[in-house]
C-alpha cells in the first residue's frame, strides 16, 4: 500500500470569514489564525497599507484572502462591505466584529464628539455590520457572529468612561443578538480580553501621559503577571468560530489572564 500522510483539515475549512480592524492587533492575529485553519478571509481596515499586507502574507502562505477599505460605522459601507464578501469569497459564514478605539478620559473629560465617535466606532459597528450580514447568513442555513467587547465591558475603568460604556452595550448587544438569532442557527458570543500588547493598549500610555514601559508593567498585574498576545485572544475567537463551540451562544468570555478573578 503507499505511504501517504492525510493533511489534517483546519477547524474552519471551508468557511469565509469577515474580520474588522484585521490591518493589526488582535484582528490581524485571528485573520492570519483563521486563514491558517482554511478559512477565506475578508480583512476591513481604515489603515489600507497595513491590510493589504496581512492579505498579501495570507496568500503567500497559500490561503485566501482579500481587503475591504471602510468605515464600519457608516450604514452604506457596511453594505457594501458584506455585498463584496460575498461578491468576492462566495458566502459569509463568519462575522468578527473588532475594530474599536479607546479615549482614557473621565466623564467630565471627555468631549461629546469623542463620546459619538467611541460610540460609533465600538457600538454603532457591531448593530450595523450585524444587521446586514444576518440575513446572508440566515439565508443559507446559520452562521457565528464574534464581538469583542472588553473586561471593562463587565466591570468600570479608571478614566475610560466612554471605552467602558461601548464595551458594556457590546455584551449585552451580544446576548441580544445570541436570543433574538438562535433559531436561525446562528450563534452570537463575545470576547472580553483583558489588557493585551496592541498599538491601542501602547496608544493609551500616550493618552495617559505615562511611558509606556510603567502602563505595561501595570497592566501586567494579574494573576498570570503579564499582559496578553493577540495571539492569545485570536485562539479564543477561532474557538468560538469553530464547531467546537457549536453549543455556545450568548456568552462574555473573558480572557485576561486572571485580572477579573478576584478583587485586588
């Protein structure tokens, strides 16, 4: 008989995923998971350089993947952005919903016109994209829809009133969505990580007036005593995206390290 090895199939062979903020973080980690586990990608950025490099890398590791510039709080770019998903890859299987700002600022602090645009950015995004790409999915017989929230979704932050209001709508916007879209077959979870090594977490050394070095070694106070990979949460939403979780709907998984496991 020949000796041959099977190649072992990815966890998302088959399927086509839509990833938002994938030009970097923790979008262009599970972007570059997902491809790797067979999924076709559609990365959506602002940042047009940056995603088309994570497209390119995709394809010269032999997946498939295409980039998608738009503002994912704009209600025609947001159709537009699932028409040419699935345009372009076929269908639409897989919705992650990432792409979000923080402003490190007190409520009397903080502006109304960064309040609209953390808003927007954080909340308005998840509502939109959702509601055009739920009935795709629908249509052909079910789908997941991943957001990520944020610890500071479940409990408040020091000086992050707006970052910590969008984050709560996103859990509860989840479980929503998770209710109102189960009988459709299509399960709705989100990701609420903890302070993880992203250009956004070193952005808020700048915000705060700290060198970054002091935020890091501060937010590294956990159980696990370090900050999170992108890597890291980019397993937990291919768990959520696989049939692994073909069970789970409705959920806030935390992935922190241990920061929200005891009181101080």
């Amino acid at each position: 008989m020949p000796d041959f090895k099977r190649k072992p199939r990815g966890a998302l062979d088959g399927k086509v995923a839509l990833i938002t903020g994938g030009a970097s973080g923790i979008g262009r980690a599970t972007a570059l998971l997902f491809a790797r586990e067979g999924a076709a990608v559609a990365i959506v950025d602002v940042n047009e350089r940056e995603g088309k490099a994570v497209v390119q890398r995709i394809i010269d590791e032999g997946g498939q993947a295409i980039f998608v510039r738009g503002n994912v709080a704009r209600a025609a770019d947001c159709q537009l952005i699932v028409r040419q998903t699935v345009g372009q890859l076929g269908k639409l299987d897989i919705l992650f919903n990432n792409a979000g700002i923080i402003r490190r600022a007190s409520v009397v602090e903080t502006s109304e016109e960064e309040w609209d645009l953390v808003m927007a950015t954080n909340v308005k995004s998840v509502f939109l994209l959702s509601k055009y790409a739920i009935p795709v999915m629908a249509e052909a017989g079910g789908g997941v829809i991943i957001n990520t929230a944020s610890g500071w979704g479940l409990v408040g932050g020091w000086k992050a009133a707006s970052y910590c209001a969008s984050k709560g709508a996103v859990v509860l916007l989840t479980k929503a969505m998770a209710v109102d879209h189960g009988s459709q077959n299509i399960r709705v979870n989100c990701i609420c990580p903890g302070s993880t090594d992203t250009s956004m977490l070193r952005d808020e050394a700048r915000q705060l007036g700290k060198p970054e070095e002091q935020l890091l070694a501060e937010s590294a106070q956990r159980p696990l005593q370090r900050i999170g990979r992108p890597e890291e949460i980019a397993q937990a939403a291919l768990y959520l995206a696989s049939d692994a979780a073909s069970f789970v709907t409705g959920i806030a998984l935390v992935v922190d390290g241990g920061g929200l496991a005891g009181s101080g």
